[in-house]
C-alpha cells in the first residue's frame, strides 16, 4: 500500500502572537514532547525574561526501541535527559508528575495534579497537546493531556468550588489563565516567530539522548525541524515559525 502523503495544515494569514507573558506553562505527556512543541518559543521568551514551569505528565518509560531496554532503566535515563533539555531552554521550574507512560487518564486524580500546578505557578498561557486532531493518529497520552489541560484552565482551576481542598488546606488560590496554545493542530490560528530560539530547541532535543533514533529524523533531526520552523514562516516576516491552535479563556 502506498504511504499516504503527511497532513499539512495551512500555515498563511494566521495572526502572529507578540506579546510575551510574564509566566508560561509547558504541560506534556513524555520527556522530550514540551521541546518538540514548543522549545523554539520558550528559549526565546525565557530569553526576554518569561518565567517557564515545564510540566512532564509521564516517566516516558515505555520510550525505547531498544529491545535490551526495560522501563526501569530508561526512567531516571529520561528524567536527567528532561532536566538537561528544560535547563538548556531556559525553563525556570520543572515538575514531574510520573505518571506510567501510556497510562494517563482523564480521572480527578491527574485533573486534581494538573489545576495544583496551575494555582501554584499562576501561567498566563499554556502549551499542550491538541486533544482534538483527526488527521493521523494522536497518541492517547498526548489526548489525555490536551483535554486534562484545557479543562483544568476552565473550570477546574478557576472557580474556588472545585478542588476547594487547594484552597482551604494548602493556601492556594483559584487561578484564571488568560490562553491556551496547542500544538500539533489540525487548525493552526496562530504563528509565532522562533527564529531567536529555534537553534537552542534543537540544542535541548539533542539532549534527549536515548531518543534521537526514534525522533523524525534522527540524528538530523535539527535539519527536518529548521525545514519545518521555515515552512511554516515562508509566508511571513520572519525566518523560523512554530504554528499552534489558539484558545483565549473568557474574562
Ligand atoms: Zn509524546
């Protein structure tokens, strides 16, 4: 059977996002994903002085196409590799919530985990996974993550009501994020110009050693990611872009 050609959503005439917040969140689901989708935008904020909290939902055990490689030896391989990449992008804070990769769900538990961070690192905006994508598969975690996240910015984390246990025992508060960005869209609206980070996102995918072989391509994967970053700005100002499907929360 003939491969079928890669979906290519249209990247002209979207509104190009400037202003750059005072605090980011980046929620993923394995090491390496939060790079992938947005580390050309959070080394060129972390630059201007953007306070990033990376947020890594999965050990990302089950990434190895190793067959000598088990889970429990590629755990803390992937957790220094994340460390190493967050730093080398400039992210300030970096949490891991652990969870077993390929195992997340959308249940109150990680809910509960996702509406704390937020309350206590109080993002303008936010980067995930775009739940909502039909062109191609979409890996359950990276659904998960994407529907976890857009619903722990409206309602969850905003309204006192839910999770009050946050408020009442651990002295936080609700939290109101102004917009949410979701990569790997079908439907891009917005651009954003990476030109001063797209170097340094390459720089921090390589750090994730164990998994260059498995990236779209490998040991080149800068140069497929530069091609990419400069397609997707050919019809703009700018050399290097990374596109995303925009949410702005109601006031
Ligand atoms: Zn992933």
């Amino acid at each position: 059977m003939q491969q079928p050609p890669r979906f290519m959503p249209d990247t002209s005439g979207l509104e190009i996002v400037t202003e750059v917040p005072e605090r980011t969140m980046v929620i993923f689901a394995h090491p390496d994903d939060g790079e992938l989708g947005a580390g050309g935008v959070i080394a060129t904020w972390s630059a201007q002085g953007c306070d990033i909290t990376m947020v890594v939902c999965t050990t990302g055990g089950s990434g190895s196409n190793d067959r000598a490689m088990d889970s429990q030896s590629i755990v803390p391989t992937r957790r220094a590799e994340q460390q190493e990449a967050s730093r080398t992008v400039g992210a300030a804070h970096l949490e891991f919530l652990d969870h077993q990769d390929g195992g997340l769900e959308d249940d109150r538990v990680f809910r509960g985990e996702i509406v704390r961070l937020i309350r206590r690192h109080r993002p303008h905006t936010i980067f995930c996974h775009d739940p909502h994508r039909f062109e191609g598969f979409n890996h359950r975690d990276h659904r998960m993550v994407g529907t976890v996240a857009l619903d722990a910015v409206y309602p969850y984390a905003r309204d006192h009501l839910h999770f009050p246990e946050h408020i009442e025992d651990e002295g936080l508060e609700p939290h109101k994020v102004v917009q949410v960005l979701m990569w790997g869209s079908d439907r891009p609206n917005v651009i954003i110009d990476t030109s001063a980070g797209v170097e340094t996102q390459i720089l921090a995918l390589h750090k994730h050693a164990s998994q260059i072989g498995g990236l779209r391509g490998g040991p080149q994967v800068g140069d497929r990611l530069r091609e990419r970053a400069e397609s997707v700005a050919e019809s703009y100002q700018f050399q290097y872009g990374q596109v995303y499907r925009r949410i702005i929360a109601r006031r």
